[in-house]
C-alpha cells in the first residue's frame, strides 16, 4: 500500500472490546495505515502505555434509566460525545471505521453515520451486542468471530462477513507444549479473569483447591489476582501447602500458557478464543451478570464444540472439584479437547480483514 489509509479504531469499556481493537489497530499500522484509536476512561488504562498510537479519550456513558435524574444525565453525555466525535471526524477526514463493541464505540459511528463515513462493526460474542445492534442498520459490514451469532434480524444477514477472532499474532502462533511433556502426577493450572472474576475465584477457588490437596490431587496453581489479594492468597497456599505463583494484570498470558495444561476462566470471547488457540484445555465459568448472558452462551458453544467445560458460578463449589479430580484420575478427558482444539485456529483472520477492507473501501457508497 504506498498511499496511507486514514482509519480510526473505536474501543472502549471491558478488555473483551479494548484488546481485539488494539490488536487491530497494531495489525493496521504494520499494513501502513493512518491509525487513530479513540477509547474511553476505562479503555484507557489498558492502552495507555502502547507505542505508536494516536489515542483520543472520549467520554462515553451508557444510557441509563435507574430515575429520570441519571436518565437525562447519560443522555446529554451521550449526544456530547456524539458532537465531540463529529467535529473530531471533520478534522480527521477517515476513510474507514471500526466500532469494536460497547457503548464507547457507539457516539462515533453516530457521528460517522451523520457524515457519511463508511464503518465496519466487530462482534466476538455469540450473540450481538446491544450498540452493535443499534448500529447495524447504518454498518457498512459488520465483522463476527463465528457465523453462529445470533440476534442479527434476516434483512441484515448480508451484512455479516466471518473473520475469525482479533486476538494477538503471538497467540496465533503459540506454540502449547503437548501434553505428554506435562508430569502426570501433578495438573498445572492458571487461573484467570478480569477485575471481578479476580476477586470472586480468590474468595471461592482455593478453599476448593485446599480439598483437592486434602484428596492427593497435586496441582500447582498459577493466579491471577487484585494486588489487595497477594497477601491473603499467597498466605493460605503457603500454610496448605499447595504450590502456586500469583500474578496480577498481564498483557502477556502466553508466558503462562507455557506453563500449564489447564485453566478457569471466565467467559469472555477474546480469552476463550486466546485459550482455543493455544490449545490449552479449560473449565469456563460465565460471569451471570453479563449483558443478555452473552458469557453463558459463549459458554456454551464452546462446550458444544468439546473445547472446553463449563460450570455456573452458583455450581463452583459443587461441580468444581469433581471435574478436577476426573481429570487428575484420567488426562485422557484433557487430551479429547485438545484433539478438538487443534482443530481450530484463527490463523487466517488477519488476511480475511485485509481481503475484506481492501473491497470494502473500494466500494462505492
């Protein structure tokens, strides 16, 4: 490409938005586009410190309707976002944009609708987001992680091209180490979540895991945490004698991929797809408090497809410890979903947003 292309990437909100439009954006860059990426406060502190990005902080709200207070509220910021995007869209004059999701994503697609501005929605989730759903009439095209997304009305079916997942290139090309490598007295695991699921599987998980030792389960423990839970987590393992390493946010898991042979997680579509990729089987427990139960129906479809198992959060302490012990008594169980996971890879998605931009922009309104 010897003409920069202007493109703006819209993240904002959970990691499960901020990571795959970061990915994208440093893919873009590396195929010499004209990048700018736009976030909110809360994207912000997961993209702050990346290089060679122009980052704009937009405020963002959902709308909220709790009274009529916090009504008009979300409202007025909402269309103050919308006219700060558009004068920010008149001054940058892109030739493409990309909404990954979530409300922070929505006033600059508004704003690029009013000016006519080609967009390209993202959904990794297996049922469309609320935004993305609002969006999708005025979309040029919208990207999805699996054909299987559900929510999308018929007349807009046309709209949908199947990219894969935006995940890092070094996930991608992970190399797992295969599981005959692994001791087979021991199960390695890595546990993982964002900032709620820290907090719940360090109250919930290692009185479970205290129960495994109590069985001769051996497991080694590799865990994320919030930094106020090193001290606790890392006393309790000490005086159980349970093996582990706590860490706090990385934005380089695949250090711990290299670790271990099986990991609890939550159920967001960017880890699930990081962890298919690098063929590390897992145990996904969906947060029940996700928009539409989106992490439940990830879930889900992952358990169908045998890449994973699944179990509720209000089962953990029930559920939990007998998937383990199966496990621990006979890696075949393992060995099944890895069959099934390397069967899988997003190795093309990159080359499909390429093939799929390069028409899109070409295109006539």
């Amino acid at each position: 490409m010897s003409k920069k292309i202007k493109a703006i990437v819209v993240v904002g909100g959970t990691g499960g938005h901020v990571f795959p439009g970061l990915n994208l954006a440093k893919h873009l860059l590396e195929e010499n586009y004209d990048i700018d990426l736009i976030t909110d406060k809360r994207g912000f502190k997961f993209i702050q410190n990346s290089k060679n990005l122009n980052i704009f902080v937009l405020p963002s709200s959902p709308l909220v309707s709790k009274n009529i207070f916090s009504l008009i509220f979300s409202s007025i910021l909402i269309i103050y976002s919308v006219l700060v995007s558009f004068f920010f869209l008149l001054f940058k004059r892109p030739k493409i944009i990309f909404g990954m999701g979530g409300y922070a994503s929505f006033p600059t697609c508004v704003a690029a609708s009013i000016l006519k501005i080609k967009f390209i929605i993202y959904e990794n989730n297996l049922i469309i987001g609320k935004a993305n759903k609002l969006l999708l009439p005025f979309a040029k095209k919208i990207f999805v992680s699996y054909k299987e997304l559900n929510g999308i009305s018929n007349k807009y079916k046309e709209k949908i091209l199947e990219i894969g997942n935006i995940i890092k290139k070094e996930i991608i090309n992970f190399k797992a180490l295969n599981s005959a490598n692994f001791q087979r007295s021991k199960i390695n695991l890595l546990v993982l979540g964002g900032s709620q699921a820290a907090k719940i599987f360090a109250e919930v998980l290692p009185n479970i895991f205290k129960e495994c030792s109590y069985q001769n389960i051996n497991l080694k423990i590799y865990q994320h945490c919030l930094p106020s839970q090193n001290e606790k987590l890392k006393l309790f393992y000490e005086q159980n004698n349970i093996e582990f390493e706590i860490f706090n946010f990385s934005n380089k898991l695949e250090e711990y991929f290299s670790k271990v042979e099986l990991a609890i997680t939550r159920s967001g579509s960017s880890i699930l797809a990081e962890l298919t990729n690098a063929k590390i089987p897992f145990i996904s427990v969906p947060l029940p408090s996700s928009a539409d139960n989106h992490q439940l129906i990830n879930a889900t479809f992952y358990q169908r497809k045998n890449y994973a198992f699944l179990v509720e959060e209000k089962d953990l302490k029930n559920k939990l410890l007998p998937i383990i012990k199966e496990i621990y008594s006979d890696k075949s169980f393992l060995d099944r979903i890895l069959y099934n996971q390397r069967q899988y890879s997003d190795k093309n998605v990159y080359n499909n947003i390429n093939n799929f931009l390069k028409k899109i922009i070409n295109e006539k309104n």
